[in-house]
C-alpha cells in the first residue's frame, strides 16, 4: 500500500532532525533523488532498519560483534575503527560464553591480576558485564585466536596496542553493545554539549528507555510520543540492560492518520501529458482538490491502522522495566579461585 509522498526526502543514519534538537535516529532507509520532486513510499520502507537508539554524550562508543569476533570503536565523526578480540569459550573449564546487552565500562586498571585464574596478568583491564572487561595477556601467543575464535574463560582478549589504544580513548561511562548479531538497540550521539530537559532520577530513566523499546517493538514507533534523552551511565546495572537479542523488529511500524494527495497543476490551453506539475498536500480531514475538479486529484494515502492506536501501555511503570530494561541473562556464575 502507498503511504506517504514527500519532496526529496532523504532518511539516513546521520540524518538529524531539527525537531529533535539535533539527535539523530538509526534507519538502514535512506531515500534521495534530486531529479524526482516526489517519492512514494510505503509502510515497509518507513520500517526499514527501526532500531530503538540510545544516545550516550561522549565522543565514542563500543561495539561488542561476539558472532564476528571484533570490536568496533564508534566515533562521533562517522570514524569506525575495528580490533580482532577473542571472547569467552563456554566449553573451557570454569568459563563463561559471552553474552549481549548494553553495558558501561565501570572501572580501569592498568594492571590487574586475576583472583580467579592464578593471578593472571590482565593489562588495561576495562571490566563492563561484572567481572568481564577487555584487556591484553603476557606474551603474543594468544594472538592466534583473535577475530578468529573464543578462547578465553570470559574475558574479551585483545593485542597490547589494541586495548592500550581504547583503554586511552575510553572513559568510565563509555557505553558497550555486545550482540551475537541481532539487536533491537543501538547507540547514537546526542548533540555536543546536549542536556537534557531536566535531572531525571534513576526510576525515571529506566522508565524512558524501557517505553522507547516497548513502542518501536509494537510497532508503535512513529505514533508514540518518543523520549529523546542522554543516558546516564550510572543507571545501567552490571548485568547490563535488554537489546532485543531475541526479538525482531515489526516488518511495519503504525503511521499516523493524514491524508496526502497530489494536486495537478495543470495550464488546460496547453496540457502535455508527458511533463506537468504537482504538489503535495496533507490533509488531516477532507481530500483537497484544485479547481474544485476532483479529477486533478489523487489521493495517495490513508492508514488505517493509526485510527486504532491506543497510547496507552499495558503494564505498570515496575513491569515495564522488568520487561524491557532489565537484561534476562541476568547474573553471571562466580567461579572461586581454585587451590593450588
């Protein structure tokens, strides 16, 4: 069904919307054309690439690909730096497999030694999931298995350089996204120097970030009244927070109810059917014409589906944030230092 007509619209990861306050949200859509003054576009290209994104006032963040083996450092500029990592092999004795959420690095130490793994030497250790960080081992021999396969007992393994690198860039606070591949959020940037609205309490973030997710995996996404925010790091427990790991994005998000009709205009003493104008109209009630000839006018859209939508959310403010916040997987096993 043809949904929306819009003159040179352009949708894009980095594309900003002034009402937003300059925050920018995450669609793989992306629609230009400088020849045709108009696009028709139906619900599953507005749909396209939705993610709930969640946006962090630091210059960089980090991406977890634990079904790739990588990590990927986002940068506010567009830069994207990549890093071969080994992560936890759940088939080693006492390990634990790596696993998605959004987390925050919540601690640095440049030498760490391990109460668990005979006082293993971990250098720039960066924990962010409990006792789970990025750091580098003694010697290189371990480099043979990085972007390759898991081979550690939980931690993610990186070369010296690597993890010296982004143990420099990375403050306390630097935002996590570790996925097997599927993730229902993402990480934006909040305008430089953005603060929010007013000083939100924990409860109260929880509650914004949870509605977020619920409404874009609802399909709620362009009906609902989204929060736009910066994160406090602070909120997000050590278990990290839900992504949709195991969820999929609606294939159509709900559009609002409007009525868009193309207006012909037409010189009826020298018509050429090949070459004319037209323009664009939104209409919330009645169909406009021009020249009062229903015949100059096409309607393009009506969602039917908008006229059902009921703002209202069918939990609590308590079980929406059990649901949607906090990450399932829950807390990771502790394994006691064993005797020497």
């Amino acid at each position: 069904m043809l949904s929306l007509g819009f003159f040179h619209l352009h949708i894009s990861e980095t594309n900003s919307d002034s009402n937003k306050s300059g925050f920018s949200e995450f669609s793989n859509f992306q629609i230009s054309n400088s020849q045709s003054k108009c696009n028709i576009l139906t619900q599953e290209d507005l749909s396209k690439g939705i993610k709930d994104t969640v946006y962090t006032e630091f210059d960089c963040w980090l991406e977890l690909r634990i079904d790739r083996q990588m990590l990927y450092q986002h940068w506010r500029n567009g830069k994207v730096e990549s890093y071969p990592v080994s992560t936890g092999n759940k088939y080693l004795s006492r390990s634990i497999e790596s696993r998605p959420g959004l987390f925050t690095v919540f601690f640095k130490e440049l030498h760490h030694e391990s109460s668990q793994y005979h006082n293993a030497d971990m250098y720039n250790f960066m924990p962010f999931n409990q006792g789970i960080g990025f750091h580098s081992l003694n010697g290189t021999g371990y480099y043979g298995a990085l972007g390759k396969m898991p081979s550690s007992h939980g931690c993610i393994r990186m070369r010296h350089q690597d993890v010296q690198k982004i143990y420099k860039d990375c403050p306390i606070g630097t935002l996590v996204l570790a996925t097997r591949g599927n993730s229902c959020r993402t990480i934006g940037f909040a305008p430089k120097d953005y603060k929010n609205d007013k000083e939100y309490d924990k409860d109260e973030l929880k509650a914004m970030l949870s509605e977020n997710l619920y409404n874009i995996l609802e399909g709620k996404y362009y009906v609902a009244d989204r929060k736009y925010f910066v994160v406090n790091p602070d909120i997000i427990p050590r278990s990290g927070i839900y992504i949709g790991y195991d969820r999929k994005i609606p294939e159509k998000q709900v559009l609002p109810k409007s009525k868009y009709v193309v207006i012909q205009l037409v010189d009826r003493l020298n018509i050429n059917k090949n070459n004319f104008d037209f323009k664009i109209e939104e209409k919330k009630n009645d169909i406009i014409a021009s020249n009062d000839d229903p015949e100059d006018t096409l309607e393009i859209a009506e969602n039917e589906n908008a006229s059902n939508y009921k703002p209202d959310i069918p939990y609590t403010k308590e079980e929406l944030i059990k649901k949607y916040f906090h990450n399932p997987i829950g807390i990771l096993p502790y394994f006691p230092p064993e005797n020497k």
